[in-house]
C-alpha cells in the first residue's frame, strides 16, 4: 500500500498509546546506537527508512557497500498498511537476512473471498499439500504472516545494524547535489550512489527528473486495529458495492481491518456498513488503534534510475494495495539494485525493475477489474467455490510459484467452467 507522504523529509505518524503490544514499539541498542553518526561520504545513500530503504540498505550491505539511511522520522514508524507479508515476501526477506515467524505476529494459511453469500477458500501452495499429506511424511509448509509494521521495521532495522549501515533518524534531506547529497542545516554527504526510497510523494524522483507517469490511478483506504480473536487463519477479502474490506490476523488477539475505496471524502465506519457478516464479526470488539487513511496508487515510470540515483518501492511505481504484493515486490527489487550497484551498471536494475512488476501489475488489473464488475466478480468467485482447485491455481501464480503458462492455463480452466455454467443455465 502507499502512504500519505512519510519520506525523508517528514514526520510519521506516531503509534497510537493505546497499543496494547507494547513488544511492537520497543527498539533495541544497535539500531539507536547509530542513530547521531554523520559520514564525510559513503558508497550508498539511502533517503527513506520504511522497509523498501531498509531492504535496499541491507542488500547493498551484503555485498560490501558503505550504507547510509537518513529519514526525516524517528523509529517506530507505523504506517497505514495491510500487514500481511504472502509467502513469497517471507521468501524474500529471508534472502536478505531476515526472518519473520509466527512468533512475531500470526500465520494465515491461505486468502478467503466474501461477497453477498459467496464465498470461496484457498490454502498457499504448499501448506494444502502438507495439510493433505500423510502423517509423518515430511512436507515445506509455507503460510503467510500477519505481522505489525513497526515489527517488521524492527526485525529489518536489526539486520541492517548488523552489516554496519549508519542511521540519521530525525535527519530530513533537502535535496541532491553534484557529489551526494544535502541535509537540513546545510550538512552534505558524499555518496557514490543515492537510493530514493522516500514512499509515493517521492521528492527524489521529482529532483532526479524520473518523475514522468506511464500510468497512474488511485483509490482511498483507511485502517484500524481491533482486538478479537481471528476467526479464520486466512487473510479475508471482503466485496462490498463500492468498496473492499482486508482482514488481517495479526496476533491471538488482534486483527488490522483495512477498507480500500475509489470514492472520497468516506470514513471508515459508514464504509463498514457495506459488510454486515464483517460488521457482526467485529461487534464485541475493542479497537486497538486509532483510523489512519492512506492512498494506495497503481502507477507506472517511464524510467526508475538517471545518474547515480535509483528509485526502489513506491517512489519507483506501485501496485494497487489489492495485491498485497507492495513490500514483497521492494525486497526484489532491492536485490536486484545491489547487483547492478556491484556491477557498476544502473541500467541492469532498470530492465529487472521492468522485469519484475509485471506479475504483480497484472494481477492488480485483474483483482482491480472484478472490483469494477460485480456480476463477473460474483460469477468468478461461484466458480471458485465450486471448484477449489482453479482457485489455488490462481492463488499460486499470485505468489509467484508457478510460471505464466500456468496462469494460462488457470484461465482457460475458469473460461470453461464459465460455459459450464451456462449451459446449466440454458
């Protein structure tokens, strides 16, 4: 998901004081203990300190890079997102060093599907087939995890302290000079590259001249916590007339509920009447944080790297928060960037950066074009019910186990039980 504009430059929202996980907002010495140094120079400047900075800080750490990270905001930086990370964003974390588990929030084992009585339910590959395996056959199990953001940006910041990476918290950049970069107050840094990570409202794409939209559109989301106890172990997404409504298991007894809309000047309670069975579910619960508001964007740049700068997460282009497949897509990328640092060359980064946002950006579009046609969505989600299968092979191209060919394949198993039914109907 996208934010309201948390860059560089300024402020975060702060976490709400009626947090009941105080674990959640406790940050450990090594982070802090690098928070006041101020580098002559490094090799990488990173401007943006939410996880797509952190993932890209980290990557470059690992290959032997000097990292800086300077954000206008201090740590914890909560965000208005739907906090859960697919079994592929796990899988790429874990390449960058960082482990997320069940311990740190709540582990859904698939995605469920509601609108108006229809409902269909699958598991992530995988755990479908552990689940249907023999007892004592040993079987990879990889499940979701439901997990807060300041969490996540705690587990990340941890690695990055490790590889030695420098953090100027609180440090707002005012801009991009010839040699590296300019802080409020008139101190300069030297950096060999600059990484602009600074969230949708980028200022970096903007002085860098990358600021040229292939395509662009938004939608409006608001988010809040409650504290119950989840009662599905999938991560729900709920169909209303104008609205979604994303349900996210986030400990034992806590769930985020984020509502995504194309309409403005809405809030989240009149835009909860759009789902009585979530309403009902939610009506012995406490809320736990207070409503935050978001912007989630699709867009699209004609190029993400000039120079020695390079654009990664939503400053580089986004997709809509209906994938859930925002972060997951950073971690990649900034894998892919701190090979092309290594290798001198910005111009592999930006064939990868195309490389990779074409499943994700695909995927929005077809989610995107079910919210815009109800009927389709309500036929495609009977044929879903009725057939688990096809389902959970959608569910794997959307977590990027299976190649193309096989969402092809997907299709024209839907597009036939499509005519099935038809014919039932004639």
């Amino acid at each position: 998901m996208n934010h309201y504009p948390t860059d560089g430059g300024q402020r975060a929202e702060t976490p709400p004081a009626d947090a009941h996980d105080h674990r959640d907002w406790r940050f450990s010495p090594p982070c802090q203990q690098n928070t006041k140094q101020m580098p002559a120079s490094t090799d990488v400047f990173v401007i943006g300190g939410g996880p797509a900075g952190l993932a890209a800080a980290i990557a470059a750490s690992s290959r032997g890079f000097s990292v800086t990270i300077a954000d206008g905001a201090l740590p914890p930086i909560d965000k208005a997102c739907g906090e859960g990370l697919m079994p592929d964003g796990l899988a790429a974390l874990r390449e960058l060093g960082v482990e997320i588990t069940a311990r740190d929030g709540f582990a859904f084992r698939g995605v469920r599907f509601v609108d108006e009585g229809a409902v269909a339910e699958t598991r992530f590959p995988g755990v479908a087939q552990a689940e249907g395996a023999q007892a004592g056959r040993a079987m990879l199990v990889r499940p979701g995890i439901g997990v807060r953001r300041p969490v996540l940006q705690q587990r990340m910041m941890e690695r990055a302290a490790a590889l030695g990476a420098t953090f100027l918290w609180g440090t707002p950049v005012s801009g991009l000079c010839r040699a590296g970069v300019a802080l409020a107050g008139g101190a300069m840094v030297r950096a060999r590259w600059i990484i602009g990570a600074d969230g949708s409202g980028s200022r970096v794409r903007r002085w860098s001249g990358l600021d040229a939209h292939v395509h662009k559109s938004s939608r409006f989301a608001f988010r809040r916590h409650y504290r119950v106890t989840p009662w599905s172990d999938c991560a729900q997404v709920y169909w209303g007339e104008h609205a979604q409504a994303y349900v996210t298991p986030v400990s034992r007894e806590e769930i985020c509920v984020v509502i995504v809309t194309r309409g403005s000047g809405q809030r989240m309670d009149a835009l909860l009447e759009e789902f009585p069975g979530l309403v009902a579910s939610l009506s012995h619960a406490a809320a736990t944080s207070a409503e935050r508001g978001a912007v989630t964007l699709m867009h699209g740049l004609r190029c993400v790297t000039r120079g020695n700068v390079a654009l990664i997460g939503d400053a580089s282009g986004s997709v809509d928060a209906i994938t859930g497949e925002g972060l997951c897509l950073s971690f990649h990328q900034a894998a892919a960037l701190a090979k092309a640092l290594e290798r001198g060359d910005l111009t592999l980064y930006q064939r990868a950066h195309r490389r990779l946002a074409r499943r994700p950006t695909f995927m929005a579009r077809m989610m995107l074009a079910l919210d815009a046609r109800p009927t389709l969505r309500r036929r495609v989600l009977r044929a879903f019910s009725a057939n688990p299968a096809i389902f959970a092979r959608m569910l794997a191209v959307h977590v990027g186990a299976t190649s193309p060919a096989h969402l092809a394949m997907t299709g024209a198993m839907l597009g036939w039980r499509f005519l099935a039914a038809d014919g039932e109907l004639a």
